[in-house]
C-alpha cells in the first residue's frame, strides 16, 4: 500500500499564524505539524508517500522533510494543489503516483494517537472499497457525522446542525483505485470544492464502506482551539 498526507490549503482559519507558512508547518509541541502524519504511515509499514502541498511555502516542504531519510524512507514524492479546491480535489492529484494500488490517506492537520497498522492491515484484506477511521467526539457539529442503522453507516452529514450521532470521520481514509473514478464525477459544493464527504457517500451507496472506531486519543489543528489541545495532549504523553 502507498500513503498519501494532503497538506494543502491556505489554512484561513489559523491568521495570522498562516499569513507567513503552510498550516501544516506550524509547531506542535516539538515538532512541525506535517511530521505527526509522516510518522503514523511510517510506523504502519508503509515506504511509498506521497505530499500534497500548496500555497507560497511549499518549497519548505522539501527543505524540512528532504527524502525523509529521517523517517527511515529512502524518497518521499511531492506535489503540488493550485488553491484551495477542496480534500478530494487534493486526492485526484495522487493518481498517478496510486497507479492502481490501494491507498492511506491522512490530512496533514490529524495527529492521533494510536497505530493504525491493525485498520491497515484490516483493510489489506478488505477485497474491495473503503475503510474510514470514526472516532467518538463532543462536538461532532464541527466534523462530518456518521449516521447509523445498527452496526452500518447509512450515510456522512458534513457539519450537520443536529448530528445524529457523536461519531465523526477522522482524517484518515483507505481507499481503492476506485476513488479516482469517483471524485471524477463530484460537482463542487456550496463552498466551491470537491469534498471527501461526497468520496465517501459513494463508496457507502455502492455498500463497498467499512469503519473501525480509532482508539487512542485524537485531535484535528483546524482552529487555535484544536492546535493548542493537541500540543497538550503530545506533551502530556512524552512526559
């Protein structure tokens, strides 16, 4: 499998942090943001990543993280997204770099907890489809939401008013070659850009979607809220 970190964006929400660097190369605790994802593929077996970057720094990109010989890879592979098109706009730029394989999938703001080698190699046996990472939180409004018939998800709400559960997508998704086929056919939102919600819908109506609750503890860095309570929660756990 090959792993794919979009790292993208403008990172609006975080100015005037953002006015002078990429989100993903702000500080968290002791290291930069875009290591915590480069570390979670790497530690579950996976050589083969791709960086989907953007922006005016993303030459800082390759002078931080080089060929990653500090993560034990012997080459990282870069690319670049023009603006701000959205997750599965991103994603369509991993096609080619994917060249049929199946992919992990993880925004450059999720850092979690836990290893995710079980859902990994979980999904290595899945024949086909998608797996996502849900993960039990007190402000799902904020996310996109998982709704349930029983054990299965019947369907995504992204930032829904009332959420129908307190389980929302965490940034990390398994995808097949499928997944190009399918952002092929979205149409932007309301906000003007391809979303992972709509990838997800369609690998949920083709009933072709599996989940695992994520253990561990887990935070996004979307806005100063979240960058400071995940700064928190890595100094907690390296005392």
């Amino acid at each position: 499998m090959k792993g794919v970190i979009l790292a993208g964006g403008l990172g609006t929400r975080l100015r005037p942090l953002t006015n002078v660097t990429n989100k993903h190369l702000l500080p968290i605790y002791d290291r930069p943001m875009i290591f915590y994802p480069l570390q979670t593929l790497v530690r579950a077996g996976i050589r083969d990543i791709l960086i989907v970057t953007g922006g005016n720094n993303a030459g800082d990109f390759l002078r931080l993280i080089g060929n990653g010989s500090a993560f034990g890879l012997k080459h990282v592979n870069y690319t670049y997204q023009k603006g701000e098109g959205g997750i599965a706009d991103a994603l369509k730029l991993a096609e080619h770099f994917a060249d049929g394989e199946k992919l992990v999938v993880i925004l450059g703001d999720n850092i979690l907890q836990a290893d995710i080698t079980p859902y990994v190699e979980a999904y290595k046996r899945q024949p086909s489809g998608a797996k996502i990472l849900l993960k039990r939180v007190s402000d799902p409004e904020r996310f996109g939401v998982a709704v349930f018939r029983g054990k299965r998800v019947l369907a995504i709400e992204e930032k829904p008013r009332r959420p129908k559960s307190n389980c929302i997508v965490t940034g990390v998704y398994l995808y097949d070659a499928q997944v190009f086929d399918i952002v092929r056919t979205l149409v932007p939102s309301g906000r003007g850009e391809l979303e992972i919600t709509d990838v997800n819908n369609a690998y949920i109506r083709r009933r072709q979607m599996t989940y695992n609750l994520l253990k561990g503890w887990w935070s996004d860095c979307g806005t100063f809220d979240s960058l400071l309570r995940a700064a928190q929660l890595i100094a907690r756990d390296s005392r």
